[in-house]
C-alpha cells in the first residue's frame, strides 16, 4: 500500500512554497497557495485540508503560529494576521479550489494514515532535536498529540532543515526514515532531510609503497 505521491504533501507541503524566492508565485501568501493549488492533483488539495483542519480543530493560535514558522524557511510574520485567521484562509483556500470540480474522491487507504501508532517514536525524535528551540520542539510535540504523529513529523522534516546549526546523526537518521516507512511515505520525503546527516571523517590516506 502506498500513498499517492512520493514526495511531500499536506500542510508541510505548503510551508515548503515559502522560501526566499516565493514571492514570484504571488504577491501576498494567500496569492501563493492558490497558485500551487490551482496547479495540483485532487489528492494533494485534499491532503492540505484535512492537515489544516486538523491543526484549526485542535491547537490555539499561538501554537499555529510557532509551526507554520519553524517549517517555512521564509514566513511573514503574524503581526496582521493570527495562526487560527492564515490556517483558516488555507482552508478557505482548498475549499474554493476544490469546489471548481464536480467529482472530487476523498482520500483513501494510505493516505488517511495518521500514524498513531507511531506516537512514541514521533515525540522521541522531536525531543532529540536539540538545535530546535524549546518552544519549536513543543510546539511539534503538542501537534504530535493533539492532531496526528504523522502531521507533526512531516513538519519537524521541515523545521530540522531551516534551523540554523541543525544536523543528524546516523542513528537519528535511521529511526528517521524507519517512522518514515511506518507511517507509508514515499522515497523522497525523509530523504529531505539526507545533506544533514553528520557523515564519519575519511580515514587518511596511507602513504604510497615509493614514497
């Protein structure tokens, strides 16, 4: 069983659309959403929305606010608007791109998994996290609790990647990309994170027999 991409998806895809260069898919962020949603599969709308539903239904504003920052390399920041108010409009968002197809199928099998039963593992690797802030780390705990493992994980991916100083051991890396598999992702999702794996010096090199 597998999901319906290989790559990343959900909300932590949308945090991905804010990087430095950005702003040349729209003018204001909500510009920028609905560019990539007007351009994307049934399936990765749908994703968005059950994510930020999700997150609306279950955490407070401030909560929102310290994820959707920690995961986007570039995001404005929340002095107009509130986490609950842009969470929101992401919806809003979804809701319009959908509603311009007739027969939109809801998700299915894999792609409903919420990773539940990788509670534990999910929390572990957040609290080894140590370059992320404190309130960084509990914010992706209590989203790990109070939404689904598998939601907060794809956000901590996204957070370890735009932490300043942030790197993974091999032993980290592995637990990584065996949650990864548990919770039915594609190739391409923990393998985000490889170029930050701490990679063990080369031996030098031993002197030629003639020198």
């Amino acid at each position: 069983m597998e999901r319906f991409t290989a790559f990343d998806f959900g909300v932590s895809w949308v945090m991905s659309f804010f990087h430095q260069d950005g702003t040349h898919d729209g003018d204001t962020a909500a510009d920028i959403v609905a560019k990539h949603l007007s351009e994307s599969a049934d399936e990765l709308v749908l994703a968005v929305r059950r994510d930020a539903r999700t997150l609306l239904d279950n955490l407070p504003s401030e909560t929102l606010e310290v994820l959707w920052t920690a995961g986007a390399e570039y995001m404005s920041s929340f002095e107009r608007i509130t986490g609950s108010e842009w969470t929101r409009t992401v919806i809003g968002l979804c809701d319009a791109r959908l509603a311009a197809k007739a027969d939109v199928r809801p998700l299915t099998g894999a792609d409903t998994e919420d990773g539940t039963a990788c509670l534990d593992a999910v929390v572990a690797e957040i609290e080894q996290a140590r370059f992320l802030e404190t309130e960084v780390r509990a914010a992706l705990i209590d989203c790990a609790r109070r939404c689904t493992p598998d939601l907060a994980f794809r956000v901590l991916l996204r957070a370890v990647v735009n932490a300043p100083g942030g790197s993974l051991s091999p032993e980290q890396h592995t637990r990584m990309e065996a949650i990864g598999s548990a919770l039915l992702y594609g190739e391409f999702v923990v393998e985000f994170v490889d170029f930050l794996v701490e990679r063990e010096p080369s031996p030098p090199a031993r002197p030629s027999a003639d020198g």
